[in-house]
C-alpha cells in the first residue's frame, strides 16, 4: 500500500475542485514547459497505470513521455486483456492502488470510473469518458495562454499567472455537445473565459447541466447556431468529432453517424466560414477531415491545433505533480 499521508484528490473534472486549484494547476503547467528540464526526476520512483478501455493516440503518448521525462514509470493496460473484464471495478481498483502511485483511466461509463474514484487509495485522474475530458481542457487553456503571451498579454518570467493570460479569452466551440463540451465549460468557469457554444447537435445524456447553468450564471456563456456571426466575434474558434470515437467505425452506429453529419455539414469549420476572421483555429483531435473540419484549415496559418495537441503533455505533467504534491 502506498505510504503517503495526506490529502488524496482525484481529478474526474474542474467542476469538482475549487477554481484556484485550477488556476494554480494551469500556471503549473506552463511552468513545467517553460523550465521543462528542472522537473527531471520529480516523478522518480512512481509508477503510472493507464487503464484504457478506448483508444487513444494523444492521452496515451503524453502521459507516457510526460512520466518518462519525470523520471518515472507508466504502464500501459488495456481494460479488454486485463482482468477487469472478469472481476469488480472496485477490487481491481483496490489492487492498483497497492502498486501505483497514480491511476489515469480512460473508461466508457463514468459511473465506471466514479467506481474507481471509490475504491482508488492513490489519485485517479479521467483521461477521458463520455461526460468529461479534463486534460483536454487544461491543454487547451495552456494553448491560449501561451498564444496571448506570445502576443503579447502581459506575464510573469514563472509563468505561474497563466490564469490571468486566458482570462477573457472568447472561445467559440462549433460541434455536438459532448465530453469535451462540459469540461471546457468547468474550466472556463474557473478562469474567467468567455465561451460561445454553437451546438446543434445536444444529446441530454451529454450535457452536464449543472455546469452549463453555471457558466451562464457567471454571464460567460453565449448559446446560439449564427457560426459565421460567433466566428467574427472570436479569438478561438474550436470543433471537434462529431460522434463519439468509439463509435466512429462502428457499424452499429452508421445509421446515427449519417443522421449527425447532415445535422452537422451546415457547421463544418472551413475556409468560408472563416473569412474574415483573426480567429485561432483549435480541434482536440484526432481530426475527421471533411467532416468538422476541412483539411485545409488543419495548415492554416490560423491554426495552432499542433500546439494544443503538444501542450497535453505539460498539462498531464502538472496534473500528475499536483495530485502527488498533495499527498506529500
Ligand atoms: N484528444 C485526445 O484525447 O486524443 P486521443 O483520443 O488520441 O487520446
């Protein structure tokens, strides 16, 4: 069993901590990338799991190199060749916790992964499922906070008011309202970020509506479907998948995958809809070309989609220091 004493915290989303946490994580992250080799070792001596039960090319690599760089250990476990397919979530979760120092896990249900948060005795950290993605969105704060750096926005030489970088960034989000929608909706509530949503497509089993009613309460969140009207109004304009990837090429799904992209076709981010536009162009990836985004706009010199996929690493790191800080 772990011998640390202290405060165990998990991250599931930014909802469920306080919004200087989250502030103090975002400047830890663009310390950590600023002064990216002062934090070899830190890590040394704790080991990972990467409980994957979807696919992954991002969450996978990033907190594996972010571990590596640490100077600790990850190991790659694959839900469907371990034995969590054949015993309770809670007592595999309970094993974990007495050879890992950290759990990340990418789980499709997040009563799954609320189970695990349960029985986890070491910090668990949600790479992802179907109600949030919170690495994503802290990723996707450092991106804006280092381009407004970059242009300009006044900063401190640590980095550690990167908060005060993104704060009254307007982000236009086009696409359905998923996962990544409601953790971009938490952390835009912790850091004073104006968001628009422009969401045709709003499955009630996606929306966590307690934090959608609390951007809008903090007057930080615009609803509408006039993209080309949101995106002259932007300093980001961001999309994403518009079906859930584990379902992309799956069969079963075809029938509800055609229904989305006629749905959706009248909102895919190109260069028409962009026109006239100083907007920066963002996508979580992986990237459906022709579908939310026409591949031309991935190269645009709009564009900082690679900057935000390179900034998961950072933010996976400053998460993992964080959550073992606490326990010190
Ligand atoms: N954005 C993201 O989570 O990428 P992966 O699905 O490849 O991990």
């Amino acid at each position: 069993m772990s011998s640390r004493v202290g405060r165990l915290k998990h991250l599931i989303d930014w909802k469920f901590w306080p919004d200087d946490e989250v502030r103090l994580v975002l400047g830890l992250a663009r310390k950590v990338k600023r002064h990216r080799w002062e934090y070899q070792g830190h890590m040394q001596g704790n080991t990972l799991v990467m409980l994957f039960q979807k696919t992954s090319t991002r969450t996978r690599v990033s907190f594996e190199a972010g571990m590596t760089e640490l100077g600790g250990h990850a190991i790659h476990l694959d839900w469907n060749a371990s034995n969590f397919t054949l015993s309770k979530v809670g007592l595999e979760t309970r094993y974990l916790s007495r050879n890992a120092s950290l759990i990340m896990a990418r789980l499709r249900s997040n009563d799954d992964l609320r189970e695990m948060e349960r029985h986890a005795s070491v910090p668990l950290i949600n790479g992802c499922c179907n109600l949030y993605h919170p690495c994503q969105a802290l990723a996707d704060m450092l991106t804006i906070a280092e381009d407004r750096a970059a242009r300009g926005k006044a900063e401190d030489a640590s980095g550690a008011n990167a908060a005060r970088l993104v704060e009254g960034a307007r982000v236009v989000f086009v696409g359905a309202y998923n996962n990544v929608v409601n953790s971009l909706v938490s952390i835009c509530a912790a850091l004073g970020v104006h968001l628009t949503l422009v969401c045709p497509l709003r499955p009630a089993e996606s929306i966590d509506e307690e934090a959608r009613q609390g951007l809008a309460g903090l007057g930080l969140l615009v609803e509408t479907l006039d993209l080309r009207t949101a995106v002259q109004n932007a300093d980001y304009v961001y999309t994403d998948t518009w079906l859930d990837m584990e379902y992309f090429n799956d069969p079963a799904y075809e029938k509800e995958k055609q229904r989305r992209i006629e749905l959706m076709m009248p909102y895919q981010l190109n260069a028409e809809v962009l026109e006239g536009s100083s907007a920066r162009i963002m996508h979580d990836m992986p990237i459906h070309p022709g579908y939310e985004m026409s591949e031309e706009l991935v190269d645009d010199e709009r564009s900082i989609i690679f900057d935000q996929a390179e900034n998961r690493l950072d933010a996976q790191k400053a998460v993992m220091l964080h959550l073992l800080h606490e326990l010190k």
